[in-house]
C-alpha cells in the first residue's frame, strides 16, 4: 500500500521548500478493513459545540525578517477559504487530496490536513473548517484551533450542492447553495442542525420576478466576515435570526464594455454594509453609490475592517497595473505597494472568459492585523508574502482618513449590563459619536463607548444598531453592530402567540361585522323592492330556476346514475390514454431519410407492428394525401431514433396506467379518474380549486366532488342534485349513500357516503377557503404542490360536504398517518399521484401542502 508524505526544508534565514514523496508499506495488514461509512458519525453522539464563551484566534503581525517571502506549495491549489477571523487561509490541493492551513501569524503552512476526494467544497468560520465531500455527500467538521477532525456526517440533501460559504469571523450559518433554483440549505455549524429560515415576502426588491443564478456562478459565493451577508451571481441573502431577505442587483454587470467572467459577482465587506461589484461600490440595499465609482479597478475587501486592496487597471484592456490600498468604502487609493509584481497574476487568454479554476479575487488577500498581503500568482503553486502594514501607510499618508477597527458583532444577555467599545482611527482627530438606530435605553459616550441593559422581557433576539462617527473636519461614516441577546428568543415566541390569538380576535371581530353589514344591505333591497309601485310598467323580478326532479324521483333513479358515472369515468380515462397517445403522434412535417439517402416530407400517424404510417402533405395540383407505410427498419438511424423515442414515451404511460389499475389497495386508480374534473383548475393553468359552491349570501353549498361530476361522466347524478341548497338539505341527504366508487379508497371502512380523499384547505393550499382578496397564487412547481390526500376513516367525511383536511401547521400531517403503514397517498397537482413515506420530517411535508412560499424539496422514497 502507498501513501503520500509532504515535508517542510526551511533554513535560518526562514526560506522553505516542500517536497513530495510516495511511502510504499510493505507486511500483512492485520487490521480490518474499515469501510467509508462507519466513520461517518453515529446519530447518537453529542456533535453539539459551545462557541459562546469561545474567543477568536489571535492574530499577530508577522515577523520573517526580508519584505517579501515565498512558500512553495507542494501541489496547485484550486480553491482557498479564509477562517479564523482571518488568521487561517485553508488552500484545497486537489491533486494531493490535502487541505493546506496557512497561519498568517507564523507566515507558515502549519499542517496538511487529509481528504478523501477530489470533489471538495470548503468553507471556514472563526471557529470550525467545514468541508463537503461531493461525490458522497458527505460533511466533515474539523476544529481551526485543534485543526483536528471532529465529525463527519451525512449532508443535509440529495441535490447537487453548487457552492457553499461561511463568514470567516462568524460562528455560522453554514451556507449550502443547491444547484437546482438554486434552492439554500442553512446549516448550525456548532449543531449541524438545519436552521428553518423563512424568506422574506417582497424582499425581493430590484425586480418582481426572481430568475435565480446560473449554477456556475455557485462556487464563486462569497460571505462577509461576519455571516450575515451573502453574495451569489446578481444575488444578495440578508440572513437574520429567523428570517432572510434576497436582494438582486439592478441589473449590474451589463454596462461594463470589458467583462472578466472571474470577477462576475458581488462581494460583500467584512459587516455586509458595503457590496463591491465591478465598476461600482453599492450599499446593503443594493442603491449605487454614486461617488464610488472606481472605473478599471477591480477592489478586493480585506479580512479584517477598514481597509481594502486595489487592482490597477483590473478591467481595462491593457490589463492590471499595478497594487493599491484603499479604505474601506472609498476608491482613492491612499499608498501603492510597488514592490507587488502584478504580472504575475495576470490570466492566459484561454482562462479570462472561463469558469474553471480559482477565483480572481482570492489571489490578493490582506490581513491587516497580521500586516500581511497575501498574493497567488498564476499556477497556484506558491504563496508570495509581502508586509503592509496599512494603518502606518495610511498615516504616512496626506489622505483625510476616518475609519472603524473595531468588530460589528456582539453578544448581551437579558437583565445585564452590555458594553462596546467603538475603536476609531481618524488622521484629523476630534471623534464624535451619536446614536442614529438602537433600542430604547442605548446609549453612546463621547469616547465610543456604547452602554445598554436588554430588559427581562426583551423579545428580539438580534438587535441592529447603527451609529454616526464624524471627525472635527466634518467627515462622518456610519458603523452599524448587530447585539444577539439569546435569551430573547423565548419572549419572541411568547409575544409572537399572544400577537396571533389578538390577530384571529380582531379579525373575527371583523368578519362578525360584515356579515352584519351584508344582511343588513340584503334587507334594505328587499325592503326597497316591496315598495316600488307596480303601475304604469312591469316589474321586473329575478326569476327562480325550477327544480328539475323531485326527492322521490332522485332516491329511484340515484343508483343507475351512480353506476353510470362510474362507467362513464372509466371510459373517460381510457379515451384519455387514447388522446395522450394521438397527440404524441400527431407530430408536424419533418423530413424523413431512408438507408439509401432518399428524403421526402411527412407526418408520422401511427406505429404498428414494426411499420410507420406516414401521411404525405397536400398537394396543389392533388388534394388526397397519400398514406406510406414504411418498415421502421429501412429508416436512417437519427430518424429510428426519433420513433423509438415516441415509442418509449407512449410505453411508459401504458405501463404506468396499466400498473395504477392493477393495484388493488391503492387509491391511485381513483385519484386518476378525479382529475379529469380538476384539470381545468391546475393542470392546464395557475388557478386554485372552488371548494365549494355558494348562495347568495357566500354561505358554502355543495362540495367540489358534487361539481366536477359533468366534467368526468356524471352529469345525470348532478342533475339530481338541488343546487340551491345546502348539502344537508332533506332532498340532498338523500343522494349521499350513492357516492361514486372512484371517491371511495379501496381498504376504507368508513360510513356509507362517506370519502377518504379530500382536498388540501388552508390559508396557503390549493382548496383555500381564504376571502377572495387574500387567496394565494400557484406559485410553486405543479409536481410538488399536493392537491388531495388520502385520510384515515376518523377524518373520512359525506362526498357532498363542503369540507376536506385543512393544513394549519406541521402537527396537522401527524393526522394522516396510521391509515397505511409508513405513509400516505397524494395526488399533485400535475396529475400524478404518489406514495409519501413517513421517513420525511414533517418540516418537509409542510412545503408539500403550500402552493406560494416558492421554496423547494425532496421526498424520500
């Protein structure tokens, strides 16, 4: 067995070489051959780790005695993280399946650390390295300070993971960028528990439809230090404590005549108040600055606050010239690093317009704290470290400076005295500081130091501040901190409770008020009909549709008009096969070629026996269309290809209708028959289903299963019915024992009358009984909204009812379990009906049973 080792050759003078080699172990191996899953962490272990009272690495300035000092790596490096505050700079050598840990405080690469792949995404906080293995989908989570593994886990999803990012001062979240939508997973890094994040509504502000991001831009993510901010593409995630926001850009990279495709993204500063894009500085709401504007310069946000790095010339056509250093939200350089070689970094033709490889700006990397500029040239094998020390350039400096150190997050507990000092570094001196944004009882002294006490019943758990510091010449920036209070999170949730039951009071109130208004109007109209004199002219009065049969002619003639909408449903959902089938076929004019290059137009009909049936087009001078029939086997091959693939197409929806009707407990064969009724509602469109029929006051009648009975060869039982009446009525209880069998399930004990397949009702499902002004839209995929389900016997309810499941919260799905083991049925609202496993956690299923919150998922089989 071989296995690779890396060595470290430095000398006094602290120049290092790294040399690779192949360690061949030769004897018996006596120890049993471990397999890839049982490292995989068990369930049972505690993965859970304390990072409150944990404090960030240190960094200090480095100390190699030349200006400039190289580090050759073993291998190229395809990707580079930064975490540890920005200590720690993680380099992903692919061809070595090693992690290389580069500390910025010993200028040194202090450990190799093993992976097992070669599809890897990386991502670092100030406290954990978190590394994805794609090709197993699996997670490892290893510790910055011990650089030890500590856990690895299966990953969250099943879909391919595109990009994943973290902030490198934060303590999470863990960021996971799906590839389909994209869709984002967020991830507790101390836990490793999914956090539940609900978007925003309306936060997408910059445009009414959100079009997602190409799936290459994924893996060029990028965080802001502290976690809050994320940038993808056009695309900016705001996360708070329970929600996030998505924000997109007006549209940024269009106006640039010069586009370098690396760089065809956003990146946010180190407290997400800034966002750098090519040729332009943006705030958090994504309004362009119109004073930072810096044209050919490409900046690049440091580590750490305050400062950023300048790429002369970065998108101009000659190229970059030059390394600068700017403040953080300016874009007038205050020093030039001459002594970094810029050519060195400059891309091949072949590679400026590509997606493979690292990103641009991850080859300039400045840790202010360390005094510290980090630069990868071209080939990705070295490491060139040049000392800047930023704030003693910027002294030296006639720039009018004014800029914040200090951090922007920070942590206070309920009933204790909070403090955060302000660190300030300003050329003109005279700092003031005053309070714009904070909750009640902050306040800040005239040397930065801020003061607060969260009370006992505090209920944000994540309060903003926002501060304004101004220097004696008039200069003024803003600095925001963001103050976690954990232990608001449970009078969050106390008040958001009693904020709801005051809500459902009030608005019962306001339902009780206009049914009063509505009866009081319907009285003042009849009361004003009775008195409009009848002479001189006709009055005219609203005529009453006569009832067509009569209850003892509707309980006679109840059973043969049952057994007819059966067999018309059945009949129906064959002439349907027969339809789907047609249509397939009847394809326009192609050109078809037969083996010996003969062409002619014509239109496929029909495939039988090995021969295709072709219909020539008409004619001018000949009006009949000629029939060919023509074995398949004389076709070319791109034209059999065709066929096949129209074949198999009908094959496979045979075999599917063929299987529904051979299971003998499954309610699918049922399902399929009703959605002939409901096509016109969701599958052909985007509107929701009436649950019910009405009067004239808006009190519900007869269920849907009543009205969709001519749509599906019932049109003789919906006859009998009195449709001015309610459901209930003496005539309309006597249809209810002649329920149609394809609204029965198959292994149903329930009452006579009585179906287990109702519609999803809630506020935000399909069937909403909401007011006409506050129903949903069908916003969500057809194929993972759920239409019906099938119930258990306790829920089973009259087929003319007007009421089916209501969806109100994720303890509802636990009423559908116990009917079938391990799951129940769905009918989705493109047609197709499946059976849910109870594997899925209920979080899961709840996006199942709404139609507008836009987010996606995946069922377990």
């Amino acid at each position: 067995k071989q296995t690779e080792v890396v060595l470290t050759i430095s000398n006094e003078a602290g120049k290092e070489v790294l040399q690779t080699c192949k360690l061949e172990i030769e004897g018996e191996n006596t120890a049993p051959e471990t397999a890839s899953a049982e490292a995989v962490t068990s369930p049972d272990t505690d993965i859970s780790t304390a990072m409150n009272s944990a404090e960030m690495p240190v960094i200090k300035p480095v100390s190699f005695k030349e200006d400039q000092k190289q580090i050759q790596l073993p291998a190229p490096m395809t990707d580079l993280v930064v975490g540890g505050g920005g200590r720690y700079l993680i380099m992903y050598l692919k061809n070595l399946k090693r992690l290389a840990v580069f500390d910025c405080s010993q200028a040194a690469i202090v450990k190799y650390l093993p992976v097992d792949s070669e599809d890897v995404l990386i991502a670092a906080s100030g406290y954990h390295l978190i590394v994805l293995l794609r090709d197993k989908m699996l997670i490892q989570r290893w510790n910055l300070k011990t650089l030890q593994r500590e856990l690895m886990i299966p990953a969250p999803t099943t879909v391919p993971v595109g990009g994943m990012v973290m902030g490198s001062a934060s303590q999470g979240p863990l960021v996971l960028i799906c590839d389909t939508g994209p869709s984002f997973l967020f991830l507790d890094p101390n836990t490793m528990q999914p956090i539940e994040l609900e978007l925003m509504r309306g936060s997408d502000r910059n445009r009414g439809t959100y079009r997602g991001v190409e799936s290459r831009y994924l893996k060029y993510a990028h965080a802001s230090a502290n976690g809050r901010v994320i940038a993808v593409g056009e695309t900016i995630l705001l996360l708070n404590d329970m929600t996030y926001e998505r924000r997109l850009s007006p549209r940024l990279f269009r106006s640039s005549g010069v586009r370098k495709e690396k760089d065809y993204g956003m990146r946010p500063n180190t407290d997400g108040s800034l966002i750098y894009a090519p040729l332009a500085l943006y705030s958090i709401n994504m309004a362009r600055k119109e004073s930072h504007r810096h044209g050919e310069n490409l900046l690049i946000p440091a580590t750490q606050p305050g400062f950023c790095v300048s790429v002369t010339g970065h998108y101009s056509r000659k190229g970059s010239t030059g390394v600068a250093l700017c403040l953080e939200g300016e874009s007038t350089p205050f020093a030039e690093l001459k002594q970094v070689d810029v050519s060195l970094n400059r891309l091949p033709p072949d590679r400026v317009f590509s997606f493979t490889g690292m990103a641009y700006t991850k080859r300039y990397t400045l840790v202010p704290d360390a005094r510290l500029l980090i630069q990868i040239p071209t080939g990705e094998d070295r490491l060139i470290l040049h000392k800047v020390n930023p704030e003693l350039l910027l002294k030296q400096s006639d720039h009018n400076y004014l800029y914040v150190t200090s951090g922007s997050l920070s942590e206070a507990h309920l009933g204790k005295p909070w403090q955060h000092q302000i660190e300030v570094q300003s050329k003109q001196g005279g700092v003031k500081y005053q309070l714009s944004y904070g909750p009640r009882g902050m306040s800040v002294s005239s040397t930065g130091l801020i003061t607060w006490t969260p009370p006992e019943d505090f209920a944000s758990p994540e309060e903003g501040t926002v501060f304004n510091v101004q220097d004696q010449s008039g200069k003024s920036i803003m600095h925001s901190v963001k103050v976690s209070i954990p232990g608001a999170a449970e009078n969050a949730a106390r008040r958001a409770e009693e904020q709801l039951a005051q809500f459902k009071a009030v608005k019962e109130a306001h339902e009780r008020q206009a049914k009063e208004r509505r009866a009081q109007e319907l009285e003042k109209q009849r009361q004003r009909q009775l008195q409009k004199p009848a002479q001189g002219r006709m009055r005219r009065t609203p005529a009453r549709q006569p009832r067509a049969v009569t209850t003892e002619y509707a309980v006679k003639v109840g059973p043969i008009a049952k057994a007819k909408a059966e067999a018309n449903a059945r009949a129906l959902l064959q002439k349907q096969i027969e339809k789907l089938n047609q249509q397939k076929l009847n394809l326009r004019t192609r050109a078809w070629t037969d083996q010996k290059g003969n062409q002619f137009e014509a239109q496929l009909t029909r495939v039988f026996a090995g021969n295709g049936y072709f219909s020539t087009p008409v004619m001018k001078r000949d009006q009949s269309n000629l029939t060919l029939k023509l074995p398949l086997k004389k076709l070319s091959t791109e034209d059999r290809k065709y066929v096949n693939t129209i074949t198999g197409y009908l094959a496979d929806k045979r075999k599917l209708f063929e299987t529904i009707q051979t299971e003998e407990h499954s309610p699918r064969l049922s399902m399929s028959q009703i959605t002939s009724g409901l096509e016109p509602f969701t599958f052909r469109g985007s509107h929701l289903v009436p649950p019910y029929s009405v009067d004239p006051e808006g009190k519900p009648l007869l269920s849907w299963r009543v009205q969709i009975l001519p749509a599906i060869g019932g049109y003789d039982l919906f006859q009998l019915f009195h449709h001015d009446e309610p459901w209930d009525s003496p005539h309309n209880r006597q249809l209810i024992p002649f329920m149609p069998d394809f609204y029965r399930s198959p292994d149903s004990k329930a009452d006579t009358g009585k179906t287990n397949l109702l519609g999803v009702s809630g506020k935000h499902s399909l069937f909403s009984t909401a007011e006409e002004d506050e129903k949903p839209e069908l916003k969500d995929s057809h194929n993972k909204t759920a239409l019906l389900v099938e119930v258990p016997d306790s829920l089973a309810v009259e087929w003319t009812k007007p009421a089916d499941w209501e969806f109100v919260d994720q303890n509802s799905i636990k009423s559908l379990y116990g009917f079938r083991p391990d799951g129940f049925y769905v009918l989705f609202a493109d047609g197709k009906s499946e059976f849910v496993s109870s594997s899925n956690s209920l979080s899961t299923l709840s996006r199942m049973f709404t139609c507008d919150d836009g987010q996606s998922y995946e069922l377990k089989k």
